[in-house]
C-alpha cells in the first residue's frame, strides 16, 4: 500500500498587494465607528445585498 505524497509546491504570493493594503484602511476606518454608525453600516449593506430600502431589513442584533 502507498503512502500519501504530501509534497505541494510552495506557492509564491507577494507580502502585500493593493487589495491588502486597502482591507488594512478599511479595517482602521471600521473600529473608529460609534456602534450606531456601525450599525447603519450593516442595515444599509443589508439592504444593498438583499435589496429594498435599509428600513426594511431588521438588525441581527448588531
């Protein structure tokens, strides 16, 4: 019987990118929210993914 080979190549991914820098500022940008304007944020993103107005969409509890 075989052994599994367990060998994967390496992969080669930069240390950073555009994207991961942007995610960087975004997160800064997100922990200085008051929990309202946090939570306008997710009814508004809520509403954008799921469509219709944000005052539909109720809160998970956020």
């Amino acid at each position: 019987m075989r052994e599994p080979v367990n060998k994967r190549k390496k992969l080669d991914y930069p240390e950073e990118t555009e994207g991961s820098r942007l995610a960087t500022n975004v997160r800064k940008l997100a922990n200085k929210l008051t929990p309202e304007e946090e939570a306008e944020h997710f009814r508004r993103g809520m509403a954008k993914i799921y469509g219709g107005q944000s005052k539909e969409i109720s809160g998970a509890g956020h």
